[in-house]
C-alpha cells in the first residue's frame, strides 16, 4: 500500500481481508496508517538513511503493539530516485540503528519477544542483488546482519524472468523471500502493456510464489486509487471506487 493509502478506501478490501486473502500491509513509512483493521497486521520501512535515526524511538512505540512483528529496511538503496545509498552508507546506518533496535526488542518485556528484520528492499535492476551481496559481505554475513527474511522487488512484463529473479535471490542469501513491490509494467506511459497481459502475469506468478516453498509473504503493486501512468494503470487493484479486473483476478487466487 502506498504512504497516502485512503483510509475510507479500507472497506474494498474487508472481503478479502476477512477471507484470509489479506494478512498484513506496509507502506514506504514507519508510521502506522489510520484505520489499519484489526486483523492486519504492519510492516513498517525506513524508507531512506534521512529516516534511520527515528528507527529506535517507532519501535520502542511498537514494543507492546501485536499488530508490528516485522521491519524491513531501506528502500531500494540501488537506485537513486529512491533511497539512493552506498553500500558503505547502508551497512553504517544498519550497525547505528537497526541492530541496537533488534537487540532491544529482543531484550524488551513485550509479549511477542523480538522483531523480524528484512533486509533493504532492492530493485530488480542489474545492480539489485549485488548490492545485496556487497551488504551482507560488509556486515559479516546473513546472520551478522541480523536478518530474518530477503526482500525485492520486480517491475517488468516478462513473468518467467521474475520467476527467475525471486529464486535467484533466495539461493544467492538462503533466507525466505518477500516480494514486497511487484508488477507487470515496462515503463511506456505511451504504450503499457495491455491488460490482458497484466491479469496473465499475476496468474502466472502467483501460481509461482503460492508453490515457491521459500517465499514467505509477497505483495502487488498495487492497492492505491491511481498507481499511475509510468506504472500502468492495468495494474491497480482498484478503479473507480471497486476492484479492478487486475484486483479481482488478484484476491481471488
């Protein structure tokens, strides 16, 4: 979901909530969204290294709160429209503010006993999972770096590509994966790819994810009431005030 998700926009999306369809949301925010229903549980992102400092005070707020088990990390810190990150950088502001926040909430007297860190969320561009690599390396290892899970991202029209890309990058770190943004796009505000092919590409890959035994959680791109040209409209969950054909194929899988 995005940072401006509508909180009026939550009814759409109760049916499938209460079917066990949708178990849990994030956003490129730490901060919970209003109306978040009960049985949803939050995943909150440090979206850049401008944020990172906030990290341990939203999570001693999160300590006693059962709906926020999980963290993930940076968003896409290989590309610079986005968190825009060195390696160095990355790996700096993980030892500052991730690890204390873990080892803290590990250490606190909430019931639910630790945090489940992710990793940065990269992209699916060239320098993605090297990026990856390059972190975990720097930090000593998987382990060193205390995460529990690997998180991605995939835009582009081609589905037995992603296929690849997601078991690429469980066998490269060895942990269970959460495609956390992904769609069916190739970036041609002039010419998207037709809906058709979207609703073909979700069958397709969450047939994949859904029988993939290491992928753990994964999420579409996306739920908001307009994900945009450059993305391709054909890939929203919902249009006028419904659910999209994408949106219906989508919770209906």
């Amino acid at each position: 979901m995005p940072w401006d998700f509508a909180e009026e926009d939550w009814p759409l999306y109760q049916g499938a909530i209460d079917a066990g369809k949708i178990s849990w949301v994030s956003n490129w925010e730490m901060w919970k969204p209003k109306g978040l229903p009960n049985n949803v549980t939050y995943v909150p992102t440090c979206r850049t290294g401008n944020e990172a400092n906030q990290i341990g005070d939203y999570f001693k707020g999160y300590a006693t709160d059962h709906q926020v088990a999980d963290f993930l990390g940076f968003n896409e810190p290989d590309i610079p429209s986005q968190a825009n990150m060195t390696v160095d950088q990355a790996v700096q502001l993980w030892k500052q503010h991730v690890l204390p926040m873990k080892a803290a909430m590990r250490g606190s007297d909430c019931k639910k006993g630790k945090v489940r860190i992710g990793s940065p969320g990269v992209s699916n561009a060239p320098q993605g999972i090297p990026f990856l690599r390059d972190f975990f390396r720097k930090l000593g290892g998987v382990d060193a770096a205390g995460v529990d899970h690997v998180s991605i991202h995939y835009y582009s029209p081609d589905v037995e590509h992603f296929k690849r890309y997601v078991t690429e990058a469980y066998e490269a770190f060895k942990r269970p994966v959460w495609v956390t943004e992904f769609a069916c796009t190739n970036w041609n505000p002039g010419a998207p790819v037709p809906e058709e092919a979207v609703l073909h590409f979700i069958k397709e890959a969450l047939e994949f994810l859904d029988e993939a035994p290491f992928v753990e959680r994964y999420s579409w791109f996306g739920a908001m009431r307009d994900v945009g040209e450059a993305v391709g409209r054909s890939n929203g969950l919902q249009v006028g005030g419904k659910l999209s054909s994408a949106g219906e194929l989508y919770l209906s899988l």
